[in-house]
C-alpha cells in the first residue's frame, strides 16, 4: 500500500483540506461528522501537503492512530448496513 505523495494542493483542495480539519478539531463530540471529515481527507490525500502519510495526519490531528482510524471506519461502515 504505497501512500507517500507528497505534492502541493491546488487552492480549492487546501481550502477543502482546511475545512476538514476545522471539522475534525470543533467537532470531536460528533462522530459521524469526524469520520466522514477524517475519511474525506483520506480518499482525496488533503493531508499530503503537511503530512508525508495518512498515519503521520491521524497522529497530529486526529490524536488517535491510523488503526484506530480504520477500526472507526469498519464501525461506521457496519452500522449503515444495520
């Protein structure tokens, strides 16, 4: 799984990039909102300007590890099915 690119964004994707992570920071009560913010920034690579991976995003920003990230996606992606 190579997910080292590190590139510069456009504008639209660092104000995107930006927006996410407001979201991540103000709304740690808000699961939902948190996961879909953290996965956004996953699927697009948002973090590749500041961070070299997506572990190193989820350790600074998130405060939780990657893995810990991907449980949180498996959850999530169960109880829609539910």
């Amino acid at each position: 799984m190579k997910e080292l690119q590190v590139g510069k964004l456009t504008k639209a994707e660092v104000t995107d990039y930006e927006e996410q992570c407001a979201i991540i920071e103000e709304c740690e009560e808000s699961a939902i909102d948190f996961l879909v913010a953290v996965r956004k920034v996953k699927e697009k690579r948002l973090y590749r300007q500041e961070f070299g991976t997506f572990a190193e995003f989820c350790k600074a920003k998130c405060k939780i590890s990657k893995g810990h990230i991907y449980k949180l996606f498996a959850e999530q992606k169960v109880r829609k099915e539910i």
